[in-house]
C-alpha cells in the first residue's frame, strides 16, 4: 500500500469510529473540551504508531485502547472534576441520578485493566469471542475475568451505597 493510501486509509478509519473514540474520551474526562482534545491527540498518537496494527479487524479496538490509555494518563496528571453537563447527558433518560453517581464512581474504583475491560465491554459491546481474541485468551477465561470485575462493581457499588454484600 503507498503512503497515500494508507494515510487515506487511516483517515477514513478514524472517522469511522470517531463517536466510539469522543464517547470513550467523555466517558473519562467529563468533558466535552478534554473529549475533543483527547480525540485529537489519540488521532495524531495513532497516526504515529499506525503500523502496530496487526490485523486491521483490531483497528477499533486498539484506537479504542489508545484513548482510554491516554485519558488515564490524563486523569493521574489532574484531579478528576465532573461537570454537570456530563452528568447531565450520563443520567439522560435514567430516573436516578445517584445510581448513575454512584456506578460512575465505582468504575473509578476499578484497576485501569478491569476499566477497560469492563468498558470495552459494556460501553462499545464488544462480544466475548472479541473480547478474547483481542486479549488472545480463551472465551472462558474472558468470561472468567469480566465476571470476576462485575463481582468487584457489585461490593463497590453496595460499600458505595453503605450496605455489605453478603455473597
């Protein structure tokens, strides 16, 4: 491929999973600016390192692992301040708030590995058969780990909410 195509490429891509990439920076950041700023410095780092890409059937999961590898390093750099507005758009349609509060802050409470797991899955619905592959594990053993941070939301959610989780 010239370099022409393949930057044509590349542009085409991202503009394909552009809302995937915004929605994973807002996720993070709480905010439409950083969003916006993130999605453009994860274009230029992917730019960058767009030969890393294997097999191109990986090309949304690895922009999307970009973005959320730089909207963590972010997030160590500053303390985190979430805007209304992202709470505003996060509990749309969602008849309680302090639900949506208190699950966004759980998932703070996650190791970035299990974040991103738990957002690759839920968040952009990957499938286990994706999840695995990417991971190069076996599907059970995704299923293994997503069920294991699920169960560490669960006690994070209920310690949040001052309740126990008894089993």
């Amino acid at each position: 491929m010239s370099d022409r195509t393949e930057d044509e490429y590349f542009i085409a891509v991202v503009q394909a999973y552009r809302q995937d990439l915004y929605r994973t920076a807002y996720a993070f950041l709480k905010s439409e600016e950083a969003a916006l700023e993130a999605l453009q410095e994860v274009t230029y780092r992917a730019y960058k390192k767009r030969k890393q890409i294997r097999q191109s059937n990986y090309t949304k999961t690895w922009l999307i692992r970009v973005m959320i590898n730089y909207c963590q390093d972010v997030l160590r750099k500053q303390t985190r301040k979430p805007t209304m507005a992202y709470y505003d758009e996060l509990t749309d349609g969602a008849e309680d708030f302090s639900e949506t509060l208190l699950l966004d802050w759980a998932i703070q409470d996650l190791s970035e590995d299990e974040q991103t797991l738990i957002f690759l899955k839920y968040f952009h619905g990957y499938t286990y058969e994706e999840l695995a592959n990417h991971y190069r594990v076996a599907p059970g053993t995704l299923k293994s780990r997503v069920h294991v941070c699920l169960d560490k939301l669960r006690e994070l959610l209920n310690e949040k909410k001052g309740g126990r989780h008894d089993g």
